[in-house]
C-alpha cells in the first residue's frame, strides 16, 4: 500500500525511528551517581525495544488485547512452565481473578461459597485479601516468621475448620514461603493454594522430598514460584520485576481454571473466543443456555458475574520486550540483594537482616530491615535519616492489615474476619499477631531494583551504617 510519501511499512518505520530518536535524546542520557542524588526503591528499566514496540502497536490503533497480548501470554507461560497464562490490566485484578475462578459454580462441591474461610496472613499487600472480603468469604489470619517475613507454617493447623476452603498467600518481597509445607498442608486437607507471586517473579523453590511433591516429575531442582498452587499471579506495575505500565498475569495448568478466569476478566460471559473472532467452539448458534432461546449467540452468553480487566495490546507490546530482558533483571536484584547483605554484615545485634527461605533462590523485590528489640535503635530516625540522604524506603507495605481503617467496621462488628492465636502467647496481654504487630513498628526496606548502580548501593549501605551507628 503506497501513502503520500512512501509504502505503509516505511512509513510505519518511519515513525518508529522518530521515537528512538526521542528516547535517545530523552531518556538513554544516565549522569553519573553522586552521594545525595535521589534513589528510589524501584523504578521501569527500558531501552529501544521497548520504544520500537510500543510504537509499532499504537499504529495498529487495536485499542484492546492482541497479537501482543497472545505473544506475551505464550512467552511467559513458556518462561515460567505453565501450560496457561492469561493477561490482566493489574497484579491487583489477577489476584481477583484468580479468587474469583474458585468461586465458580462450574466446581461443583470445591467452590468457595460466601461465608467460606480462606487462610492467609495480614503483613502483606492489602489486594492478597481484598477479594476474599469483597466476594463475602472470611479471612484467617495467621502470624509470620522472621527473618524470612513469610507466613508461620506452624499455624496453619490452628487455622484450619470444617468450612477452610483455601490458603491465599504471597511470596514476601520475593523471598518464598516455605512450599512445601503450605503444599503439603493444602493437599492433605484438600484445599485450594493461590500464590500471590507479584513480589516474586523469577523466585525458585525446590522440593527435597518426592513424596511431598507427586506432581512434579523432579527433585532437588528448582521450579519457579507461582506454578506449585493452583493459580499463580503476577504485576507488572512499574516498579516490580518487570513493567508494561499497568498489568497482571493469571497462570494455572489447569484449563478450567483457565477459562473460568477469562470469563470473569471477560465481562462473565460464557464463549472463550480471543476479541475479534468468533465461532471458535463451532456451534455458536446450536446450543441451549439457561433459560434462554435455544440457539442464543454463544458470545453473549454469561455464566459469571464478571468485570472488563483486559490488558491493551500496548501494554503487551512493552511486556514482550521486558520478558527478553527478564533473567538479567533478575540477576541484578540478586546482586543488588547480597551487596547490601554483605555490607551490612556485622549489624546482626542491631538489625535483623533478611534471610532467604531454605531450599529457595529468591528473586528479591527489595531488602528488608527490621530493629532488634532492645537495640534502642528506632525504626523512624532511621527512616528520616535515610529519606534525609536521598534514599527511598518503605514500610513493608500494610504491615498489619487488620489495623487500618478499612477493617474499622469488622473490627468494631466482631465478625467478617478469623485471627488465629496459639498457646504459646498470652492473649489477653499481647497481640494476636505478635510478629506482623512488631514488623508495622520495627521494619522497612530500601530497593535493589535493576536500575540501580553499584555506586548507589555503596552509598546506601554507608549511609545505613551511618544512621545505627548515631543512635
């Protein structure tokens, strides 16, 4: 096809090569780190692919999921070694989703139905348990163990009922928890596993026990995480392992799980054809459905109350160019992570240090601090002190959960959530959740995202000596 000056690829490439132009001019310029310079916890790393992709389905103008967005799904089921993968406008919408399959009618007798407990821990990211809450079912809260910050496996047999359905948990700030007793747990009792594994995108465990894990056909070699549960889920918002902007996967190598999250992220309709196309089951007009006139179109059909959660195709282009570049910014958060370990060695009798879970190779979102107790160090002067120098922290994000004000009706009703309490602690003169209480006073993190150099780790770690030793 000629245009007014030139073939349609040519222009098309055309306008790609004044995008790269931009980037080259805005963006590729990096000035060199000096002490004081902002850095922050995490951040988009990008080149040229990125640019060139996301130009090339702009010009397309197919607003909604594509040829993009199917590239992606197979790469990074193929990159994680599931058998499906389905596209989300967010980590948040994926864990949604991935609630949200398990309540369909479709299961039959294994569904969660409202008033169902799911176990799960409250030092986390708020969306791991807004679904369980916003669908009616009722969240069980167990503790969790320093120095890995993970949930205390210890409790899940306190935790467990007649009307326990699920465990739904994340992989904290990439450190894993530990599989195989959270899988041996859910498999002895039947019950559905959900991996939050949006801190923790190229994470690995590995089995040491082949009776602990029949479904994998090795042990002693490492699978990554997100792919031993039912449903694994990822984000890819800017500042995780890796960005399209906005975005999330669900991931399942069971096709039923499958189609049921495609159907909730796709309106709840019942059809399964990708946008676009139609007929793929063959009997779009020969089937009966509810009451409905036999021979109602199959593609508005609804067997779920569903939402719009797809991914754009633009956003998929920027992910098939962060997948290529996945495993080194992996490598760089793990030799970001032992730089800081290795630096602050030394301060163990001040600050717990984080440890990796065993039998795990944490892909690690950032690095966790906690104040010793008796250190008569304080997490908010060294806070300060760190913000003061230029250098971005976080707390480890909710810190305990059930303490915010989006519990403040539950919390003031008695009902609508369990925390589960062991022996060991006196209830009436301590926390329930003893741990995630001390972590929301005690604990934050600084990054180790890919975009940060080796002068700026440096400096963290003086300036992180530099605040314990003033106090």
């Amino acid at each position: 096809m000629e245009g007014a000056r030139g073939t349609e690829q040519e222009l098309r490439d055309a306008a790609i090569q004044a995008a790269l132009n931009y980037y080259e001019f805005r963006h590729k310029p990096v000035k060199p780190f000096v002490p004081g310079d902002r850095i922050p916890y995490a951040g988009r790393v990008f080149d040229t692919q990125e640019i060139a992709n996301l130009i090339d389905a702009s010009l397309d103008f197919w607003l909604t999921t594509g040829r993009y967005a199917e590239e992606f799904e197979q790469k990074f089921a193929g990159f994680l070694g599931v058998q499906h993968c389905s596209l989300t406008n967010s980590g948040s919408s994926a864990n949604l989703l991935a609630f949200m399959a398990l309540t369909s009618p479709k299961l039959g007798e294994r569904r969660i139905n409202r008033g169902d407990e799911v176990i799960t821990v409250a030092a986390g990211f708020p969306t791991t348990v807004a679904p369980i809450i916003q669908y009616g079912a009722v969240p069980v809260f167990v503790d969790v163990s320093l120095p890995t910050y993970n949930i205390d496996v210890t409790q899940l047999e306190a935790a467990l009922s007649d009307r326990t359905r699920a465990v739904m948990v994340a992989h904290t700030l990439g450190n894993p928890f530990d599989i195989a007793a959270v899988k041996s747990f859910c498999d002895r009792h039947d019950l559905w596993l959900i991996e939050d594994n949006c801190d923790a995108l190229g994470s690995r465990y590995k089995f040491n026990d082949a009776s602990s894990t029949p479904q994998l056909s090795t042990v002693n070699e490492f699978h990554y995480t997100g792919t031993f549960g039912h449903i694994g889920t990822s984000s890819f918002y800017p500042p995780h392992h890796m960005t399209m902007g906005e975005g999330g996967a669900v991931y399942t190598n069971d096709m039923q799980l499958k189609r049921l999250v495609e159907s909730f992220r796709d309106w709840g309709r019942d059809c399964w054809c990708p946008s676009g196309r139609d007929n793929t089951c063959g009997n779009r007009f020969g089937q009966q459905f509810g009451e409905l006139p036999f021979g109602y179109d199959h593609k508005y059909v609804y067997s779920h109350f569903g939402y719009n959660l797809k991914v754009t195709d633009m956003q998929a282009a920027i992910g098939c160019a962060q997948l290529e570049k996945l495993p080194g910014f992996i490598e760089a958060r793990k030799k970001n992570w032992q730089l800081l370990r290795d630096g602050l060695a030394g301060l163990e009798d001040r600050l717990v240090l984080p440890e990796a879970t065993e039998n795990s190779d944490p892909s690690w979102f950032g690095f966790l601090l906690t104040v010793r107790e008796g250190s008569r160090l304080s997490r908010e002067r060294m806070v300060h002190h760190l913000e003061g120098k230029g250098i971005q922290t976080r707390m480890l994000f909710a810190g305990n959960l059930i303490k915010h004000p989006c519990f403040d009706e539950m919390r003031a009703a008695g009902k609508g959530f369990r925390v589960v309490s062991t022996s060991k602690f006196n209830i009436q003169n301590s926390s329930l959740l003893p741990v995630t209480d001390r972590i929301m006073r005690d604990t934050f993190w600084v990054g180790v995202y890919p975009g940060m150099m080796e002068e700026m780790v440096g400096y963290m770690i003086e300036t992180i000596r530099d605040s314990v030793g003033k106090q």
